[in-house]
C-alpha cells in the first residue's frame, strides 16, 4: 500500500475538520477529525524527521487551526481554511516528506 504524505494528511485534517464541523452542524465531531489527522501527520513527522521537527510541525499544525479563526473574519471561512491547509502542507513536505 502506498503512504500518503504527511502534507495530504496535515492539509486534509485542517480542511476536511472544517468541512465535518460546517455539513454536520457538529462542531466536536469536526474535531474529532482534526485531531485524528493531526495525530497520523503527527506520527508520521516523527518517524520520518524527527522529534524536533515533529513538535515543530505540529505547532503550526495547531497555529494554523487557531489562526483561521481570526482569518475568518477578513477573508471568510473557506479562504481562511485553504490558507492554512496551503501553508502548513507546504511545511510538512519540505521538513519531513521530501525525505522520504
């Protein structure tokens, strides 16, 4: 079986988060689904880079979730949710995929 990337995983715990929370009406379940995928992407940073690099990642994991709440406000809700899925992907890939 082929490995997803830690960039598709992170990118896709951010945007497919929003969208459970936004279709469903169920803000925890959207929830849920960030932090499972935070926690595969997680993993996957740690074996692949490093511990160092693993908290690194998931700072701006969780800085980009946070941030695009405030985002939100400027840009709406999906801009917001694209623009930090494209700015954390793009981390992830250069500090632990590109490796692999």
């Amino acid at each position: 079986m082929a490995k997803v990337p830690s960039a598709v995983v992170a990118a896709s715990g951010l945007v497919g988060g929003y969208g459970v929370a936004r279709w469903t009406k169920k803000r925890q379940l959207g929830g849920a689904v960030l932090a499972v995928a935070g926690a595969a992407a997680a993993q996957q940073w740690r074996a692949r880079a490093g511990g160092k690099a693993a908290g690194a990642l998931t700072a701006a994991y969780v800085a980009g979730f946070a941030g695009s709440h405030p985002l939100a406000r400027k840009v709406g809700a999906w801009p917001a949710v694209l623009g930090v899925a494209g700015a954390v992907a793009p981390a992830s890939w250069a500090v632990a995929d590109r490796r692999a």
